[in-house]
C-alpha cells in the first residue's frame, strides 16, 4: 500500500515538472515573437492628458523669419517688419529710391500721352461734341499741372535719398516713419508737423 502511494505521488511531481517546462516554453515564445500586423502592442507610458493630445497633434510653428541678403530687393512688408535700429539704412533708401525713380517714370509717361492727345486736334462740327472735348482736354490739363508738382517734390526726395535726409522731418528733424513713407514716398514732414501746419494755415492763411 505504501508502495502504491509513493509511486502516485512520484507521478505527480513529474507531471507537475513538465507542466512548468512546457508553460515557461510557451512564454518564451509569445515574448520572441513579432506582434501581428494590425496588432497594438500595449504600453506601459501613462495616458497623455487632453491639452498634451491637442499639442501633439498640432506643434507651434515659429514664425519664418525672411532675411534680406545684399542685393535683394525689399518688400513693402519687409520695410513695416524692419527694427527700428534699420530705419533709412541702405537697404531702405534703396527701397524708397526705386519707387520713387518709378513714380517718376509714371508721371512723365502721362504728361507723354496728354501731349500726344491734344496734338492729335480733333475736330468737330458739333457744338455740343466741341464742348465735350474742351471739358475733357480742361480736365486732364489740371490733372497734369498737379503731377507736374509732384514731378518736382519727387525729384526733391531723390536729391534728400542722395544726400542722407530722406525720411527725417524738415522741421523736428525726427523720423517721419516707413509707414507714412510708403503711403507717400515724397512726405517731408512728420505726421505731427504735418497737422500742426494744417492747424496754422487754417487759422491764418498761406
């Protein structure tokens, strides 16, 4: 009887023995083998917070900032984003210089076609057609009489671009500022100086 009970118990520490073999096989090959495709393997990382999955999923870009190299022509942007430590520098001048020389291109162009207009000297039998035309030739004279002044306070600024003044009021001797420069290139004065003659010429006269 004893015999048969230590044989039942000697089979079964063998049987456990081989369970335990064949269990820790098993786990090493469920650890050696690559996940299946369209299988997530789980993480042990916590879980990201709703703001950390907003910032994951959407990264701040930094601004470009655009470097102007030597040579490069600005932008009216370029000007506006400009320090103020670059104000009429030489990049800047040269800025203001080319839209100033095509401004000028521009006004003489136009004084060009209304020479060529009134040389053309149409004629007319019509009265009321003679009257029209005459209106048309009053009308685009006057308008060439105030490019002709501008014509000059353009050929002014050139000179001021030349000699180092351009874009600093002739009478406080501050900056008048790229933003009023670029609204009106052949400006010489402050937009403070400029009201403050307004004011006086409205008071007294020219």
């Amino acid at each position: 009887m004893a015999s048969v009970v230590k044989k039942r118990v000697v089979n079964k520490v063998a049987t456990k023995k081989a369970a335990t073999k064949v269990t820790t096989k098993l786990a090493t090959k469920v650890a050696t083998k690559p996940a299946a495709k369209g299988v997530v393997a789980k993480s042990s990382a916590k879980p990201m917070s709703a703001p950390q999955k907003a910032a994951a999923a959407n990264p701040v870009r930094k601004p470009a900032v655009r470097k102007i190299k030597d040579g490069q022509e600005m932008t009216d942007e370029d000007i506006l984003r400009a320090p103020e430590k670059d104000y009429m520098n030489d990049a800047q001048r040269a800025f203001f210089r080319q839209k100033l020389l095509e401004l000028r291109a521009q006004l003489l162009n136009n004084a060009d076609d209304t020479g060529q207009h009134l040389r053309e000297n149409e004629v007319t039998t019509d009265p009321s057609d003679r009257a029209t035309l005459e209106e048309e030739y009053t009308l685009e004279l006057r308008t060439r009489d105030r490019e002709r002044k501008l014509l000059k306070k353009v050929e002014k600024s050139i000179k001021q671009i030349d000699d180092g003044t351009y874009g600093f009021c002739e009478e406080t001797g501050e900056p008048i500022g790229v933003a009023r420069l670029l609204a009106r290139p052949t400006a010489t004065l402050s937009l403070e100086a400029q009201e403050r003659r307004e004011r006086v010429q409205k008071l007294y006269g020219d």
